[in-house]
C-alpha cells in the first residue's frame, strides 16, 4: 500500500487502503482499457481494452477485445463476458464504479501511463508506485497541483437549476452541497 493512504480527489476516494493494488498471485483475467498505448483516462468512455490473463505473474494471453457503447451495463457485462475479475483503469464514475462491483469484478482505478509499463507493475506488485498514480491521485504528482484549486483560490460551487453560486468548501464535493435556495446538489463551477 501507499505509504500514509491518499487523499480523495474526482468524485470518487482514490484510496487504495480498499483496494490491493498489486494482487496477481494465481491465476487472474485482468482488463486494461487503452486510449492508443496508454491507459485510458476515463473508463467510461473508453471503446478498447486489453485483456491479459496471468498466473504467477507471468502473461498466459492477451487480446484486445470492444467495449460497447450506450448504458454502463453493458460495459460491465461485457467485462463479465469475456471472464475478467480485475478491471485496471485510470478514472470512473462512481456510477460506473458501482455497475462494475455488481458483476463481482474488482477495480483498481486511477491509474495512468503507457499500457504496457502498467502491465508489468501490475504483473511484478508495482502498481503502488507514484508513477502510475493518475495527477491529483497523490504520490510525488500530488505537490505539481497547484493553480486554480491546488491552493489559494477553492473555487465556487453552482446549482445547474437556478444559478446561485456559493464559495466551494474544502474538502466537500459540490455535489454534496444542496443549493441554498432550491435544493438541488450543486455542481463544480468552472
């Protein structure tokens, strides 16, 4: 595990205390959603992926399989279809994230960096280093966030219905805060 956890960022804790980042002890079917020779950023939005299958830490086979547009469901059968138990990924809703754990398949998410590289730490138990920490997800990136809302100004939360702005609360997602005046959960303004 990370040394100290990390600190919760996206809508979504991307802490791995929840998670073993680095098990592939036996046999496992892991998929890695690819945007060229990277993880993809988003999972959501992904369209490819690789799925390797290990035992021992060592690839018994690899394909690159479709992911399915159109609702979340179907990503996740499609996971669930092709056998995977690990879906290693770089950021996911948490609307995602909860299709995904329904199928029983365990996600290990925000992380980033070329396909292959995030292979072999995730074959080796390397997964934990910061750099496949995605930016913002802790580890040495963390100290480079800075700007807009790494420090100084937080920002402004806004209600989508009625437009009231109220200054954004450290440490509390806008999502969280229901508007003042209409009561609908307000959203990061940009």
């Amino acid at each position: 595990m990370i040394a100290g956890g990390l600190a919760r960022c996206w809508r979504r804790v991307c802490s791995f205390d929840d998670v073993d980042r680095n098990r592939t002890s036996n046999r496992s079917k892991a998929a890695f959603p690819c945007w060229s020779s990277r993880i993809a950023p988003v999972f959501d939005t992904a369209r490819d992926l690789l799925v390797v299958e290990a035992e021992s830490g060592r690839v018994l086979s690899s394909s690159e399989e479709p992911l399915p547009s159109g609702p979340m469901g179907r990503k996740a059968a499609r996971l669930a279809d092709l056998g995977v138990d690990t879906l290693v990924c770089g950021a996911i809703s948490r609307s995602m994230r909860e299709v995904v754990d329904s199928f029983g398949i365990r996600v290990v998410s925000f992380v980033s960096g070329e396909r292959d590289e995030v292979i072999k730490a995730w074959l080796g138990g390397g997964l934990d280093q910061p750099a496949f920490a995605m930016p913002g997800c802790g580890g040495r990136r963390r100290a480079r966030v800075r700007g807009r809302f790494g420090g100084g100004d937080l920002g402004s939360c806004l209600c989508p219905v009625c437009g009231h702005v109220v200054p954004h609360e450290r440490g509390v997602p806008c999502v969280q805060r229901p508007c003042p005046k209409c009561g609908t959960a307000m959203t990061r303004a940009s």
